[in-house]
C-alpha cells in the first residue's frame, strides 16, 4: 500500500469529504472548460436523481450494522464509527442526499449482499482470544510470532542397571558392566495453534471492500456530471456514507488475514520443531543400537573365555585324581612292605578311603558339568534377548521414520498452499493501489512531476504500458467504465487517448504520459 492510499484510507469522513469536493471542483471546470471547444455527441445523463423509497435509511443502518458485529466478532472494537454515529448521520441526510446515495447504491447492486457476505465472515471464525488469537490494529502488520520449542526429541532410552552373571565356581565373570552411552531426551513440545480463519471468510470480506470502492467510486463519478451539479453537497454526503462503509469492511479484511497469518506462522514452527528432532531422535536410538552390539560382542567374548575356564577345571580335576591314586597305591605298597603283606585291616582302611575320594571325584565332575551348561544356557538367553530388542529397535526407528517423512510432506504441502493464497492477496492489493496512484497522477492530485516511473514503459520498469494496471490500461477502462455509466465523454479525449497510444508506439515516453493525462481529465 502507497503512502498516499493509506492516508486516504486513514483520514477521517471530514477530510474525504473537503477532499471530494475540491477534487470534484476541478473535475467539473476542466470539463466546463473543454465543452467550450468541443460538442459531445453522446445521450444527457439524467438531469435529476430518483427518490429514496421509504425503509431505505433503516436498510442503510441495518447493512452497516452487519459490518460492525462482524467486526466486534473478530475482536474489533475501535478504528470506525459506532452504529449509533452511523445512525445519526444517516438521520441528519436529506432527501437528496438520500436520493443520491439510493442511486449509488442501484449502481452496484451487490450492496445488498453485504449482511449475507458478513454472515459468511463470522460463521466458523474462532472467537477473539480462542487459541492464542488476539486481533489487531486496522492498519495489518505481521505479526511478529515467537518462536517454538527446538529442543525436543521424540522417545528416551535410559540405560538399565548393568546385568551379570557369575559362575558357580571358583571363577566369576562380570558380563554387562559398561551402561550404554546416551543422553536422556524428551518428546517434542508444540504449540497450541489458534484456527485459522476460512478462506470464504477472507474472500467475502474481499467482496465488501470491492463493493464499498465501488459505492465510493460511484459517488466520485456523479459529481463530475454537470446535470448534478445542484445535488453537489447530497452527493458528497452520499461519498462520506460509501467511504463510512468502505473503513469497516477494510477493518474486517485486516483482521482475517492477521488471524490466518497467525495460525499459518504457529503452524510451520510446530512443523519446524518436529524437524529439528528428527536427527537427535535418530541419533540417540543408533546410539542405543551401536551400543547393544557392543555388549553382544562383550558377552560372547565372556562366554569364551568361560568355557576355557571350566576345561582348565576339568583339566586340573584330572591331575588331582590322577596325584590321589599314585599317592594311594604308594602308602598301600609302603605299608604292605612295612606290616610283611598280611595287615588286611590296613588295606580295608585305604580302600575306604580310595572309594571316598573317588566319590568326591564324581560329585566335582557333576558340578562342573551342571555349572557348564548353566553358563552356556544364561550367554545363549541373554544373545537371544538383546537380538529380539535390537530387532524391535530398528523396527521402530523405521516406523518412525516413515512417519515423519509424512507428516513434514503434508505440513510442506499445507506452507505452500498458504503462500500461494497470501501471495494472491498480495499481488491484487498492489495492484489496487497501483491503479489508485495511477489515477491521482493522471487526474493531477500528485505533484506537477509525475513519478518517473508512471512515464517509462513496461520495458524500462515503469508502468506506462504495463498490464494488467498501467497508465494505458487505466485510462482505456475508466474511460469505458463511465460510457457504461453514461457519463457523456468528449470526442477530445478519445482524440488525445488515440495520440497517446500512437506517441508510445513511437517512443515518445513524455508525449504519451501528457496525451493520457489530458485524455482522463478531459474525460472525467
């Protein structure tokens, strides 16, 4: 928006009206003066505008009071007029002024529709405050929305206590004493986003805007028709009503699109969050799983070197039994050479006793069988567990996976799709306010100078010959817009529109701008 167009829509009903008339008043003696030289061969306008029908003030009040609830529904209370100001002023018109406003309003008959349109705004818009909303003021500004959470992550693993498991026998071997290496992590924290407005919402918010110009636009024509030239101070009452309506609809339009760029903005740092977990996530469950095989290859290093231990047991249970019946079979030979051979209470004695350690013998060979296989049994559970978790690990992480690559797919979709229709607003704004600038510089409201850029054309990165909004186009279609109003236009100011088309065609940049100008003065 230009300074000038946000000025114009900031002033208040007594600056547009001084505005109006002032303008109108050179309008109405640059036509005075060209009728003077040129004979118009077009119908007379009317020469007297058509009476108000009775209820038609009560419709006016009724039409702008749509606007305000509309308005008040969406958090707006201040920046336009109350219903009750509203209603005086349209208590105070008089009969012309209503007749002149009554004929506007059968211009653009789409001003009926305005408490159907402002209906469709408020129906399904979350209230002032739901969700974090607030409303704004009129004049729209980003709003400057905090950023979210970016340290979360989606899961924790903490390591468990370290297991063991000890040997029944002289020899114990610790197998799980490293915990694994992780940092705890907590799941995303997102916002709470408010609703977003509906986008039928927004478009007919746009709609009234369109309508209440073209109250405005209407009324700016009327003026400059000389017919009416007695109903000039009804007919700039009538503007000051159009422009009344024009604020609040600006008023409600704004809102909308702040509401919606507030829930579009949360939204993306929502999504922005989630991404930013993704490879802590990631990191910290292959942290887990590089981890995990670290201990399997602990433990079976541990099952080894347990079963060499129970061999070299075996080994040494061996050379025990085998130390016993020497050492037996020698005491038995000493103490049969010492007693002459026939001592049978002393051999009884040493089988005895050879029987007792052969016993033991068996019993240590059971036990060190029973501890084998408890030992090769307790390593083979705690390989089959960790391989099911890591299994299950790497599952989840894929789940997972494709889980998020889905949802940053949809939320990417649903950012573009958003930019697309904030850029579509956008772009008609501008070229509004384009058109607006174009013709304050064409009918003399900006400075003598125009801006350099309303005299190059398209090429040089102006707007002489643009499209769709340029200083041709513009003059081209008002110039059919009040032939189709049936203002009377001056054979003139086609003759100098077709000389501005021919100077451009030739490069005459200067000429052309000066020929368009005087055409839309003249044809205003």
């Amino acid at each position: 928006m230009t300074r000038r167009a946000h000025r114009l829509r900031q002033a208040p009903p007594l600056r547009l009206l001084v505005g109006l008339i002032v303008a109108s008043s050179v309008l109405v003696w640059s036509a005075t003066e060209v009728s003077a030289d040129t004979t118009s061969t077009t119908t007379a306008a009317p020469t007297s505008l058509p009476p108000a029908p009775p209820g038609f003030a009560t419709t006016m009040v009724t039409t702008y009071q749509s606007e305000v609830l509309a308005a008040q529904t969406l958090g707006r209370t201040q920046g336009y007029e109350s219903v009750a100001q509203y209603q005086q002023q349209v208590s105070a018109m008089q009969a012309p002024a209503l007749a002149a406003m009554y004929y506007i309003t059968q211009q653009n008959p789409e001003w009926s529709q305005i408490p159907a349109l402002m209906q469709t705004v408020t129906v399904d818009v979350p209230a002032p405050g739901a969700g974090g909303a607030t409303a704004t003021p009129s004049a729209f500004r980003s709003p400057s929305s905090s950023p979210g959470t970016k340290v979360a992550t989606l899961m924790a693993y903490r390591a468990g206590p370290p297991a063991t498991v000890a040997a029944k026998g002289s020899v114990r071997h610790a197998l799980l004493t490293a915990a694994i290496p992780t940092t705890p992590v907590a799941p995303a924290q997102t916002q709470s986003c408010p609703a977003a407005p509906p986008e039928a919402a927004i478009f007919a918010a746009q709609i009234v805007i369109d309508v209440a110009s073209g109250l405005y636009n209407t009324a700016v024509a009327l003026v400059t028709i000389s017919e009416f030239a007695s109903d000039f101070v009804a007919i700039g009452i009538a503007a000051v009503i159009a422009a009344t309506v024009l604020v609040v609809a600006q008023v409600v339009h704004d809102t909308l699109v702040y509401l919606q760029s507030l829930a579009n903005d949360c939204n993306a740092n929502n999504l922005a969050t989630t991404v930013s977990n993704i490879d802590n996530s990631t990191l910290a469950a292959y942290n887990l799983a590089t981890s995990m095989t670290a201990l399997v290859v602990q433990s079976q290093s541990t099952e080894t070197t347990t079963d060499q231990d129970v061999l070299n047991l075996q080994s040494g249970l061996t050379l025990v039994q085998q130390t016993l019946v020497q050492a037996l079979t020698s005491s038995t030979n000493t103490l049969q050479s010492t007693t002459g051979g026939d001592n049978q209470q002393t051999t009884t004695e040493l089988q005895v006793i050879q029987t007792g350690l052969q016993n033991d013998l068996t019993t240590v060979q059971k036990l060190q069988t029973t501890t084998s296989q408890q030992v090769v049994a307790g390593v083979s559970a705690i390989q089959s567990s960790l391989s099911l978790d890591l299994t299950q690990i790497i599952h989840e992480i894929d789940v997972d996976a494709q889980g998020l690559t889905t949802l940053i797919t949809a939320g990417n979709q649903q950012i573009l799709n958003a930019l697309q229709v904030n850029f579509n607003m956008t772009q008609q704004q501008f070229q509004a306010n384009l058109q607006v600038e174009i013709e304050q510089g064409l009918a003399g409201w900006a400075p003598v100078v125009p801006e350099v850029q309303l005299v190059l054309p398209s090429s040089m990165g102006g707007y002489l010959d643009s499209t769709p909004v340029g200083v041709q186009e513009v003059v081209t279609t008002d110039i059919a817009s009040l032939q189709k109003l049936g203002v009377a236009i001056k054979p003139l100011a086609i003759t100098d529109l077709a000389a501005a088309n021919a100077a451009l065609a030739a490069g005459k940049y200067t000429l052309a701008w000066t020929d368009y100008a005087i055409a839309y003065q003249i044809a205003a």
